[in-house]
C-alpha cells in the first residue's frame, strides 16, 4: 500500500540525518499536540514522516550543500519540518 511504502521511504533516509535532527522529528505526543483533538500516536508519527519527506530531506540536502556548521544545518532543517507540522 502507498502509505506503508512512504513509511519506509521516510524511516530509511531519516537514519541516515543527523542524530540531533532523527530525534526530533520522532518525536510524537510528548512534543506535538493537536488542540482540536486527542493525540495519536499513529497520526501524528505519520503526519511527522510525511513532512519529513516534504521538507526535511529537501532542507537538509540544501544544508549540506552550504559551509555551515552542523548546528545551524540541523537547526534550518528542523525548522521547516516545524513549519510544515
């Protein structure tokens, strides 16, 4: 099914980030929450895979392309995968 394949898909390159941006973005109940309704786990794990692929990897590719230093990179990609939750 579709939404397994993309489940594989963000699970496989989210090992290869970097630690500090894979834990983020892990996350799930304890740092995102709904105000509108209870919190899934499920969900909100699928809700953070799919923004991963959306923004994440397209963030970080674009962040090892520049000098900067590891801090700032994971910092910029984290803040497009907040943005796009």
């Amino acid at each position: 099914d579709e939404r397994r394949a993309l489940h594989y898909r963000s699970i496989i390159t989210l090992e290869a980030a970097p630690k500090r941006v894979r834990e983020e973005v892990l996350k799930t109940c304890n740092k995102w929450k709904h105000l509108d309704r209870p919190c899934v786990e499920e969900e909100v794990r699928a809700d953070q895979l799919e923004c991963w692929l959306e923004e994440g990897i397209p963030a970080l590719q674009h962040g090892l392309g520049l000098r900067r230093g590891p801090r700032s990179r994971d910092l910029q990609v984290l803040l497009r995968q907040n943005l796009c939750m």
